[in-house]
C-alpha cells in the first residue's frame, strides 16, 4: 500500500483543490451514448440527397443500437463508439414519374476500428421494378458518400464536444525547475508534519513490531472487489490458450506481448501498461495473477483470478478482481469487457459484440 510521502507521487492529489487526476494520470471516462442516440437521429432525419433529376430523402433512423465513450489517458483522448444504424430512405426520379418508392439503408458497424471510408452501407429497395433500381444505384454511387460525410459530421462533433473539460492543466505545466524543486520540498516537509503528528514507535503496544508501527503511519489506497461473468462460444482450452498462448495474446491484445504461462512466470501487455505473473495455473479450468497497471502506486497488485466452466455449447468465464485501486473501479470493467473479452471474441470468432455483453 502507498504511504503518504512515499511512492509514486501521481498518487498523491493533496495539491489539487478538488483532489483528483493529478496530471491526467488516471483513467477518466464520459459517457456520450445518449447524446450520440439523440445526435444521430437528427442528423439523418429530413436529410436530402439529390442529383440531376432524382430526389432522395432519409425520411427516419429505424435504428440505433450501441454505445460511445471518451475516455483520458495519461493527457491523451481515447475515444470509443460502437454503432448499428438502419435508416428509412425514399425516393421518386422528378422527370415522368410522380411514384415514390422507399427501402433502407443499413450501417452495421460504425466504429473507431473502421477508417469512415471503409464504413459499410447497404443499400435495399421494398419492392423491385424500373424506377425504384434506378433510386437504388443513385443512392449506392452518390448516397453513400453522402451518408459517410454525415457520420464524419458525428464523429467531429463527438470529439469536439466530449472532449471539453476532459484534460485538466497539469500541475506544473508553467513551473519552472526552481518552482518544481520547492514543491518537493513542501511535500517533504508535509510528510514530515504528518508523520509527527502520529504517535512514535515507543508510543506504541509493545506486542508492536517497529515495521508494523511504520506501516500506520500515512494513508492506504481505498480498494474494491470486481466480479464479473462473460459467455464465449468456444470450449474451455480453446479460451485458456486465448490467455495463455503468447501467440494468441498478441494477436487479441494487438500488440507485442510477453507470456510466459508458468507459475511464477511474468506477463507484460499493452506496450507495458498491464503486468504481473502467474501465480497458479490448472489447463482450462483456472488462472490466477497477481495484476497491476503501470501507473498504479509503486508495489501495489491486484489478485485476479479467472476460472472457466465448459457447458455443452459455450465456456462460461468468471473473473474476481480483488485489490483494484477505488478510482479505477468503474474504468477497470469497461477495460475488461472492451479489451479483453470483446477483443478476444472479435478476433478469434468466440462470441457476440460488446453491445451485446453491456
């Protein structure tokens, strides 16, 4: 545990006046799903694509599945959005004909993965004549492009709205050396003062060890228990290996990995931003970890501990995390799901999207 004045001081947030996220460090998360599903809708509904001698119209959003978030890192924006779209389109050819004919338009993943260009959209008709093809290829050549450049105006403004306020100024960003250098010595003497004030070691039972009696001196991290069930369309060694097998770590983590899948052996991913070891592994049925994020107070793991049960038609996964940081805990979920499960679902075929899982 972290003891006031010891440690990693991008835990200490005494010198901010609303004691959090000292120089961007922690993870920080705003939700933009329903300013997204309302969004959305606004932007397609009564909008007009039209050309020459043929008039279209998105008329509604049939439907509009899934989530955003914005989240900062280390000073950096991350920002995540998962959509399926269905959007009511009609259209009628201005010249002979008073007929309007309707279909749809399907988007069925609009996400942060996808370049906007690379976005697909299907494009169907009710019914099947002269005209209405003629409605169809328009709005598959010119339509499209037109949907895309709307769902980059969506994309623009959720970046530019939820990332207001998001970065707060670091705490020395207009320090000089000298003023840098005085503020470790007021957190010195801060400690000090601190440390003073609680009673000595010869103050203390003497059944009191003196390393015990140093131990209660200063502030423990608040922690908290996670727990959590998630189903993989897969058998039991199939998932074990996904979390095992450097290999396959790699590719589902999408980044060099080190693995080395033995008790006592050590783990390092995201580019060194999670580690730990194993402390006990049995094939297909249970891993344990002692787990920590880069950034966590120096010293301090989590205990993960995963454990697999196969039925006849999917592995069932339960994760118990105990340890993790209080101003973690709500991002630490989000991570899992999004970075572990709905990863290694995506690329090795095991199950449904996040949108299901959440």
């Amino acid at each position: 545990m972290a003891k006031w004045g010891e440690g990693d001081p991008r835990w200490i947030v005494e010198e901010r006046p609303d004691a959090t996220n000292v120089n961007n460090w922690h993870w920080t998360e705003k939700n933009a799903t329903p300013w997204s599903k309302e969004r959305l809708p606004q932007l397609f509904t009564d909008f007009k694509i039209e050309q020459q001698d043929i008039e279209c119209v998105v008329d509604s959003v049939d439907k509009c599945n899934g989530e955003a978030t914005v989240n900062n890192r280390k000073g950096k924006l991350i920002f995540f959005y998962e959509w399926e779209l269905v959007l009511k389109w009609s259209g009628r050819l201005l010249k002979n004909s008073n007929l309007s004919h309707k279909g749809k338009l399907t988007i069925p993943n609009l996400s942060e993965e996808n370049d906007l260009e690379d976005v697909e959209i299907t494009v169907t008709i009710d019914e099947s004549n002269d005209e209405s093809e003629t409605l169809k290829q328009f709005m598959y050549n010119v339509g499209r492009e037109r949907i895309r450049n709307q769902l980059g105006v969506y994309i623009k403004e959720l970046k530019e709205e939820y990332s207001k306020n998001l970065i707060l100024p670091k705490k020395d960003a207009n320090s000089s050396d000298s003023t840098a250098e005085a503020n470790d010595a007021k957190n010195a003497k801060n400690a000090a003062q601190k440390a003073a004030s609680l009673p000595s070691a010869a103050a203390a039972p003497k059944s009191s060890s003196n390393s015990s009696a140093a131990r209660s001196v200063g502030c423990k991290l608040d922690v908290r228990t996670l727990s959590m069930t998630e189903e993989f369309h897969c058998n039991a060694n199939d998932l074990y290996n996904a979390l095992t097998k450097p290999e396959m770590v790699t590719a589902f983590t999408r980044a060099p990995a080190k693995v080395d899948a033995v008790r006592g052996g050590e783990f390092v991913l995201y580019g060194g931003n999670v580690l730990g070891k194993f402390e006990e592994l049995v094939p297909e049925k249970k891993i344990q970890q002692s787990w920590r994020l880069k950034n966590w107070s120096s010293g301090h793991y989590s205990n993960v501990v995963i454990e697999l049960e196969e039925t006849s038609s999917s592995t069932m996964m339960t994760l118990k995390q105990t340890g993790i940081p209080a101003s973690e805990y709500d991002a630490m979920r989000t991570n899992w799901y999004r970075y572990y499960w709905h990863s290694i679902k995506q690329t090795f075929g095991f199950g449904s999207s996040i949108s299901d899982a959440l």
